[in-house]
C-alpha cells in the first residue's frame, strides 16, 4: 500500500489491503444515504442512492466500519460524519462491533439555511449535522502501560508487607493514614486495579518503622517513571486546543473554500480532528475523500495518509486541490467559540488572493480562550510520587 495516495474506487477495495493495526485515526463521511436531490445542473448523485433500501445500506456500514475496527491501532481513534437519524443506527452497529463512543458531536451550521419560512414544516429547522468520535479499545493501554508494569512494584511492595507481617489496613495505619481520610489508599500501592505509587514520604515510614522495604526509592521512582512515559507515550492521542464540548459551530463552506463537491467540509473542522486526534507522520485514513478535504489538511498538519474515492469526476479534483501552491494555511488554531470566528473574525473578502488559490482561512484575530468549566482532567496516573499529578 503506498502512503499519501488517493486509491480510486471502492473503499473495501482499501481497507483489504491494509495491514492490521497500523492505522491512529480514521475520518469517514460517508453518504448519508439518499439525502442529495438532484441539483440544477442535472447531477444526480448516484452516489448517495447506490443501495436499494436503508437495511442494505446499514449493512453496507457494518462491513466497512469492522475494517475500520481491523486497521485501526489499539490506541486509534474514528469519525464518523452522520445526520441525525442515521447517526442512531451506525451507533448501534459501532457499539456491536465493541468499539467505544467518546463523544456523539453536534455540528452547528449557523449558515446552513435560512430559517425564514422554516414554520410551514411543522418542525425545528435542522442546522446540524452529528460527529460520532469512538475509540478502538478503552483501557488496553491502561492495561498494558500502567497496570503490568507496575506489577513488579506493586508485587515487590506486597513481599516486603507480608515479611512485615502488614496488613494492608495496616500499612496504612503505620503511614498515618486511616481509611476515611484516604480509601485505604495502600489498597492501590499493592493491589492490580488502578495502581498508585507509593509516596517517598510514606516509603521512607515504611522502611524506617518495619526495617523492611530497603531497596532506595530512587530505584523504585525510576521503574515507575519508565511505566509513565510508555504510557503517556502510548495511550490515545487527544490534544484539543479549543473548547472542549462536545458542541462544534463551524460555517459551511464559504463560496471561496468551495469546489464543485456538494458535501465538501470545512477544512478548519477537518483540521481540528486530525490535530487533536493524532501527531505528526500517524497515519490517517479517510475512506470517502470526496473533494479531498481531509488529504488537504493531512498534507497542511504533516501526517501520513490514504483514501479512497469512487467517483472519477472527483479524483482529478483532488489532485488539483492537492497540488495547489498557494494554499492560504491556518497559522494558528483558534481557541474559544468557533462561531465567533466563522461569522465575525475573518475578512475573506478583503484579502488579496491570487487566482487559484484555495482560501482556507485567514484570521486577523485569534479569540481569547474562555472554557474553565469543561477543561479535561489533566494527564494523571493519579497520585504521582512526592504527592503531585501531571
Ligand atoms: C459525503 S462525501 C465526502 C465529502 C468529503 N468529506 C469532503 O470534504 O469533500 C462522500 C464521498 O464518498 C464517495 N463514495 C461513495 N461511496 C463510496 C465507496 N463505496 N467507496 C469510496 N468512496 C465512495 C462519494 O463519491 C462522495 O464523494
């Protein structure tokens, strides 16, 4: 399989030739499924209409997204671009297959229609579209950077308490520790579920009122420190750099991001996923590349990629997006309310592009960030030693 290329046709026709495993993060959007209606230029999107009935359509997913689960690595995460009906049953098919729903993400179009006349339909006007964003395995990285390897301390620990003749309610109890303030906090010292390392405060009781536990701490810290940076290394990748909800306000695209392709998306949302969903050189694979967005912003982010495409109108498209000089980049990412950005902070109409260029975005201001309240948790393996977390 070669990297940084479009593979024209099916993607089950890509997906069979890659490997297990070797994929950080997958962005599909798909076709919904006959939404598109023919537009006034006559084309009829056979594409959104290649199955016969809705089930046969769910059961097109289901092949693809148990390739997805295949390829992707433990630690990877997916995608998926759905509306709002279909997005409950590819749900049901994704839980099946055991994969792990992160977050079920609305995006807001401010600008997706025009609301006015809305109320002859007898129902809310729809200016969303939702973002399934799973995870391969939840917990295998716990398992195998954090509670394996602690498995030499933690059984060292439990040697040394059992020459001491220590309960574990015990040891606590020696630490000045009692169970109401703590949780038995040595449960997780010693014990396979949720590990903690020992403080060198409380190590140092240990040692000096039993006379066991006699290997230096030092040893013991640097053990410990190996299993954090396999961790860290390790587990999956999600870096946000905005607002963390699970609300996302982009505009559709501007008449000057646009090309012909009529489900073409924002390149800054695209952005946002591969940036806090994976490093620089992972691979990304996008199984329905339509006017090339996601290649686009894989190139503009340095990550590897692949996609598949079936529809040759579109494939010379992409090569011509692709092969564009003069691509206006994103400098920076834009922290706080998206929506501010897309409707007030750009000026795409005053900026002097050459012919041809793709306007991707250009702001003159980058908002101030003002989330407190849905901050993720910080990086932790819990208690680090000496009291303190990441
Ligand atoms: C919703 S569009 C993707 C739009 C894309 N995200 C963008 O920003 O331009 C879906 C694309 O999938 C393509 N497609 C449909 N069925 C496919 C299949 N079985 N394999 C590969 N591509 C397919 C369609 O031709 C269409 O371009």
């Amino acid at each position: 399989m070669e990297i940084d290329k479009i593979y024209q046709g099916d993607c089950m026709d890509l997906l069979k030739v890659i490997p297990d495993s070797q994929v950080d993060l997958v962005i599909a959007d798909p076709p919904y499924f006959q939404v598109m209606v023919t537009d006034h230029l006559g084309n009829k999107y056979e594409w959104d209409k290649q199955w016969d009935s809705f089930e046969d359509y769910l059961k097109w997913c289901k092949l693809w997204l148990t390739e997805v689960k295949r390829i992707l690595k433990p630690n990877g995460s997916i995608y998926i671009f759905q509306d709002d009906k279909n997005c409950a049953y590819v749900q049901i098919i994704m839980d099946k297959l055991g994969l792990n729903l992160e977050n079920n993400i609305t995006w807001v179009k401010p600008n997706n229609m025009t609301i006015k006349g809305w109320d002859k339909f007898r129902c809310y006007a729809p200016i969303t579209e939702r973002i399934l964003f799973y995870s391969k395995e939840r917990g295998y990285i716990e398992n195998q950077m954090k509670i394996k390897p602690m498995k030499k301390i933690r059984d060292y620990l439990n040697k040394e308490r059992k020459k001491a003749k220590l309960s574990l309610d015990k040891m606590c109890l020696l630490c000045g520790l009692n169970d109401e303030g703590h949780g038995g906090i040595a449960y997780h010292w010693c014990s396979s579920k949720n590990p903690v390392m020992i403080t060198r405060e409380h190590y140092k009781t240990l040692k000096q009122k039993t006379g066991f536990f006699r290997i230096p701490y030092d040893k013991l810290l640097k053990e410990y420190k190996l299993v954090q940076e396999g961790y860290i290394k390790n587990r999956r990748t999600f870096n946000p750099k905005r607002n963390y909800t699970d609300v996302w306000t982009y505009n559709i695209t501007s008449s000057q991001e646009n090309t012909v392709h009529p489900t073409q998306k924002p390149i800054v949302l695209i952005r946002r996923i591969i940036d806090t969903s994976s490093k620089e050189n992972d691979l990304v694979v996008d199984l329905f590349v339509g006017s090339g967005t996601v290649p686009l912003a894989c190139q503009q982010l340095k990550r590897r990629w692949v996609g598949s495409e079936k529809e040759s109108e579109y494939i010379s498209l992409i090569n011509k997006r692709l092969k564009q000089k003069n691509i206006h980049h994103f400098e920076k990412d834009v922290g706080g309310y998206e929506k501010n950005i897309v409707s007030k902070n750009n000026n795409f109409a005053s900026q002097p592009f050459a012919e041809g260029d793709i306007i991707i975005a250009k702001f003159n201001k980058i908002p101030k960030r003002n989330f407190t309240l849905d901050e993720p948790p910080s990086v932790s393996l819990r208690a680090f030693p000496d009291g303190k977390g990441t």
